[in-house]
C-alpha cells in the first residue's frame, strides 16, 4: 500500500460550487437577452411610391415596380420578418404586448394614391401592414412640391376616403406636415402650425390618435423636433439622419430608404446586416464627397 497521499481529482467548470455556476449562467443569460434584444429591435424602411408604369420606375428613384414591390414583401416573409406599426411599438412599450422576432415597420411617405391602389392591396394579400404618413391639407391634391423638378412627374395624393379606409384596416396614419415644407426653414410658429394642425385634421378623418410623423424631405432641427414633440406625437422619422440604433433617439428615426434601383439581394443585405450603421458612419464621418446632403447617395453611388 502506498504512503502517498491521495492526488485531488481536478474539475471540470461543470463541477465548480452550485455559486459559481450561477453565476456563469446569469452571465450567459444575460449575454443572450442582450443579442435578443438587438436582433427585436425594429428595422425602418422608407418607400415614397409604388407604380406599375416601366417608364417611372426606371427613371424616378422613389418609384419601385409593383412587381419588383411583390419580390420585397416575398424576401421580408421568406426571412422572417413581421411588419408592425408605431402603435404596436407603443403597446410594447407599455408591456401590453410582445413584439415578434424579427420585427419591421414598412413606411409611405407623402400618401400617394397609388400607395393605396398598388400597395395596399399587395401588403393586404400578404397579410402585411404599414405607416402611412400623410399631409394634412385636403387641398393638396398632388405633388406640387416637385413641380419643375426635371424627370419627376405629377402624381396623385390620396383624399380622406383613402385614408379612413386604410386605417380601417389597421394600417397606421402618421403625419407628413400640412403642404410638405421644410420644416427647418420656418419659424417656430409656422412650424407649429404644420405640425400640429396636420395631427387634428388626420385624427378627425381617421378617428383615432396620430402618434407618428415623418419629417418632408428628411430635414429635421432642434427646433422642429420641438414643435413635433409638443403637438403629441410619440415617434418621428427622418432618413439619413438620427442614431442607428432603433430607440435611442423616437423623435429621429433613421429609415432605410427603398429605391427604384434597390435589388432582392440589396434588400436582403440591408435587412440581415448592421445596415444603419454603416449609413451612420458614412453620415457622421462625411467620408461623402460621394454623398450628397445629409448622406443621401447621389448620382454614380447608388446603394444597390
């Protein structure tokens, strides 16, 4: 029999005190909730119109073909992706509801009357719904604010009918200003008054609260952005300005934008990858002579 002592049996982590393991599993917990955390948090697309004319939607880059429309919404379903509303971001806010996995809020700007003709019907048939953000002055009953533009053409706004009628369906009315401005030109007076009154008018057509604004042209302020959280909107959009990360700032949301020219496998990369971020970076870094005012590609550097 041997007189030497006993040599310990060396453990494993597993085998570490009850204590110890806790805590390495509340670490681990903590490091998935974080990555579950990133990954539910809302993605922004930014859409202006939706054609079936060829001619448009080759040469207009807010213009995406109907068909090409139909290949977006069938890759935001084959990739898991549930469109929601601010509204819906709201009820999860105040702990009424869950937001699903891959959550992601489709937006309209300016309420053109093919939106509803050519998109509504298409997001319906996928079981999908959007924000659509409207202007406030029923007299405005087309672009005007393009008028002379070389290559834009005259289309087409929605009328109240329209725009009860998708709300109705459940689809979110956001504002977009009375006769699309920009806002950051203005006095703090007539920025009020775009703002807000545009909330009334669009509340009494649809009967329900507008939370939700998008600033024309994409131009936003300290000041503007005062105007919109005074008038009670909760959630305001920009483009190619805010944080990249979804929450940090509600009243300067950055959207990704969706253009004539964006591919399937575009889309697909702006959707499964840090896209804002990168945007972001290009934003703040300036790194753009290749981009144009607040970050907008411009012509030689489209963002396929």
């Amino acid at each position: 029999m041997s007189d030497k002592a006993p040599v310990p049996i060396q453990t494993s982590t597993l085998d570490k005190p009850k204590q110890n393991g806790l805590r390495d599993n509340t670490e681990i917990r903590a490091r998935c909730e974080k990555t579950e955390n990133l990954l539910n948090r809302p993605r922004v697309l930014m859409y202006h119109r939706i054609v079936d004319d060829r001619a448009l939607s080759q040469t207009q880059q807010t213009c995406v073909h109907i068909h090409e429309f139909r290949k977006q919404l069938e890759l935001i379903d084959r990739l898991g992706y549930t469109p929601i509303t601010f509204y819906d971001y709201r009820l999860f806010q105040a702990g009424e509801i869950q937001l699903p996995k891959k959550p992601l809020i489709l937006t309209f700007d300016d309420g053109y009357l093919d939106t509803y003709h050519l998109a509504f019907p298409l997001l319906t048939e996928f079981g999908m719904k959007a924000v659509i953000f409207a202007l406030g002055d029923p007299s405005v009953r087309t672009n005007v604010w393009d008028a002379g533009k070389p290559g834009i053409s005259e289309a087409g706004l929605m009328e109240q009918d329209h725009i009860a009628e998708l709300s109705d369906y459940g689809f979110e009315i956001g504002g977009h200003s009375l006769s699309h401005p920009n806002l950051a030109s203005l006095s703090a007076a007539e920025c009020l008054h775009e703002v807000s009154k545009t909330k009334m008018v669009l509340e009494t057509i649809t009967h329900t609260e507008v939370q939700s604004f998008s600033y024309p042209y994409g131009e936003v302020s300290r000041q503007v952005k005062d105007c919109v959280a005074e008038s009670g909107y909760k959630y305001a959009c920009s483009v190619f300005s805010g944080p990249a990360r979804f929450g940090v700032d509600l009243l300067e949301i950055r959207r990704i934008a969706v253009h004539n020219t964006t591919t399937i496998p575009g889309l697909a990369l702006r959707l499964v990858s840090p896209y804002e971020y990168l945007e972001w970076m290009w934003w703040k870094s300036g790194s753009a002579s290749r981009f144009g005012k607040r970050g907008a590609p411009v012509k030689g550097y489209s963002l396929q």
